[in-house]
C-alpha cells in the first residue's frame, strides 16, 4: 500500500464525526436539537495548541481534503495543497477541514432524520447562514480544545467563511487566508446561483424536495445546475484551450449527431455531480452564498466590519476569475487597509478561471507556501 501513496501526501486518513447534543439555535431563529459534524485532521496538534489550522470548503466540498480513503482512492478536493512539504506544511500545521452543518457527507442536514417526523428532514431542514457555519466551526474548535487558529483558510464560499471569522471570533483567528472570494455576491452571480436552482426544483423528480421519501434523485436538474455552474468557474481562455472547437463524435459536414467535446466534459461532470450531492443541500448552499453580506450588521460599512477583526490577511485573486474577479478582491483589499489591518495581497495570472484556488498554480502555491511559512514563524507552530 505505502508504494502507491506518494511521501507528499498524508497518507490514509479515518473521517471523524463530532457530536453535540446541545440544542444550536440557527440565526433564521429555528433550533436544531443536535448536530453531527464530520471532519478529517491531517497533521499533528503541538504542545500549545498553536498550529491549528481550519479549512473552510466551498459550495459543493466537503470534509475531505487531503489523504485518501483507501490505497485505491481519489485524493481530497485540495491534497495538492495539504500535506508534508507543501503550501499547508502537515509537518508544521494541524490541519482540521469538515463538513459545513447542511452539508450531505456526513453532517446534519437535509438527509438527515428529522427527530420530530422520523424522516429525512429533506426541504425542512432549516435554513444555514454563513454565520451559523462559522459558530457551529467554533462549537468544533471547543470539541477539539482549539482556542485559537493560526490560519483559517479558504477559497470561494470557503475564503467567506474566513472572513466571517475574523468578524465574530476576532481573539481565535490570529490570520485568514481569503481566496477567489468577495464580501458579497454581485447580482449576476445571485441570477446564476438561482438559474441553477431553477434547474433543480423544475425536475419532475424533485418531489417538492420530498424526492428521498419517494425513493428519487432529481439528478437531471442537478446535472443542468452542475453544468451551469461549472461554466461559470472557466474561463472563455481556458476552455478554448482545452476543448476549442474538437468533435467528440458527429459529423460537422452532414450536422449529424454532432457533439463537441465541452459538451460530453460538462455533460461528464453533471452526471457525476449528480449521483454523490445532494439537491436540497445545493439550494441551501446557494442560498448561504447568495445572503452572506458581513457589512450588513455594519451599516452596510466593510470598513467597520473589518475594523472588528485582528488577524492578518491573505487576499489572492485571478486574473481570469469572472465569477469572482480580481476587482472582488480589491474591495477586500480596499477595505482592510482602511481598517488598519495588516494585509498582504496579490492577483495571479492564469487562464484557469474561478476554480484555479483548487489548482496548483505555480506562482499561487508559492505564495501561499511563502505566506504559511510566515504563519508558522509568527505563531511559534514548533511551542
């Protein structure tokens, strides 16, 4: 087994289920009577407490970051970016990452049995906030005697997250790394979250979200909001490089049954998409991205939100992010300076759009290696 795992990876890691049996009062006002969390730790916890770092997932991930499963299987969402030597050096962090409350791997929620009907809480399940993300990450922090992070980290919904915890947790966040992300959403990215909500609720197999009670899977309108969103993490320039105009199968010259090969790619990923996520939980995950607004409870002010945080920052942006454009990141940027944080910034050049925060870039894992290397000598790691 160990000849098939490289000696950068962590290696064969065990998901881990917290459970708290405390009622958790959502901000929507509802009350969950209980809630599981599942999670991975990579890594190993120091003496201090001091290397702890959080991984905050995006809109479809999950606990699963680095390592694998088994010998056989597909690494974590980000193991390119999570183990010995790397950007997040397990040698020197203890890496927690989980799965949000709402989320279907593991975690309460719409799959969930409701202890009230004895069935899958399915679109009962209460709606999630940003906000209850963060504090219900704080109830893990306390499971897992984690006072204080010396980085919590994440990319898209996940560099959100960051962000929210710099906010209500300021004395436990000494740095937050905010990646492709935005203080909010801009109406365009709201147009598409709910096109793509549109696709999943209009599946005859949708069942008003009743579709587990009758054994179903809405799984062409997932596959359709797959689609959509994963057009919108490319860019125009990365697309034409790695599909430009190439036949999969057809005949251009008769316009026979002609398909190209983006096509059979997106069709390939909605399908897959559609058989391991869950519906219900992509219409609340959408709906967290679409409401999270920190400046809200500021006067609408970002400045003034920030002005509350005391960690340091990392902002990163993309050139060829549409979805979350550089100029996302310059609000940030703009706002944290005029708060007096300290805050280092840069914009990467590459044609991999949105999701190029999952990819190892090489200049972007050299900055986020440089800027974890800091975090690890300003936090002591070693104590």
């Amino acid at each position: 087994m160990s000849d098939r795992i490289p000696a950068d990876s962590v290696g064969v890691v065990t998901p881990q289920q917290q459970i708290f049996d405390e009622p958790v009062k959502l901000l929507c006002g509802r009350t969950l009577p209980r809630i599981e969390l599942m999670y991975e730790t990579y890594g190993r916890l120091n003496a201090a407490r001091s290397n702890a770092v959080l991984i905050c997932h995006a809109l479809s991930g999950h606990h699963h970051a680095a390592g694998l499963h088994a010998a056989d299987d597909r690494p974590g969402w980000w193991d390119s970016a999570i183990g010995p030597g790397k950007p997040i050096d397990t040698n020197l962090f203890y890496v927690v990452s989980l799965n949000n409350l709402g989320g279907c791997h593991g975690s309460t929620g719409p799959r969930s049995i409701n202890p009230e009907t004895g069935r899958a809480f399915g679109p009962d399940f209460p709606m999630v906030t940003v906000r209850d993300w963060v504090a219900t990450q704080a109830m893990l922090a306390d499971a897992l005697g984690i006072d204080r992070w010396a980085a919590v980290i994440g990319g898209s919904l996940g560099g959100m997250q960051a962000m929210q915890w710099s906010i209500d947790y300021p004395q436990r966040v000494a740095h937050a790394v905010l990646i492709a992300a935005a203080s909010r959403l801009s109406a365009q990215n709201i147009a598409f979250n709910e096109i793509a909500r549109q696709a999943i609720v209009s599946d005859p197999d949708f069942d008003g979200g009743r579709y587990l009670d009758a054994a179903h899977n809405p799984a062409r309108g997932l596959m359709v909001a797959r689609m959509i969103g994963h057009v919108t993490y490319l860019s125009d320039d990365g697309l034409r490089d790695k599909f430009g105009r190439e036949i999969k199968s057809g005949d251009l010259a008769t316009a026979s049954d002609v398909q190209f090969q983006v096509e059979s790619y997106l069709h390939h990923q909605g399908r897959s998409f559609s058989q391991y996520f869950d519906a219900n939980t992509y219409l609340l995950m959408t709906r967290a991205l679409d409401q999270f607004d920190p400046a809200r409870d500021f006067g609408d002010d970002l400045v003034a939100a920030l002005r509350t945080a005391q960690s340091d920052f990392l902002v990163i942006a993309f050139t060829s992010d549409w979805r979350f454009s550089p100029s996302r990141s310059k609000e940030i940027v703009d706002a944290l300076i005029a708060a007096r944080r300290n805050v280092v910034s840069a914009v990467v050049d590459t044609p991999h759009g949105h999701d190029a925060f999952l990819l190892p870039v090489p200049r972007y894992f050299k900055i986020l290696r440089s800027y974890m290397l800091h975090v690890a000598a300003r936090t002591a790691v070693h104590g």
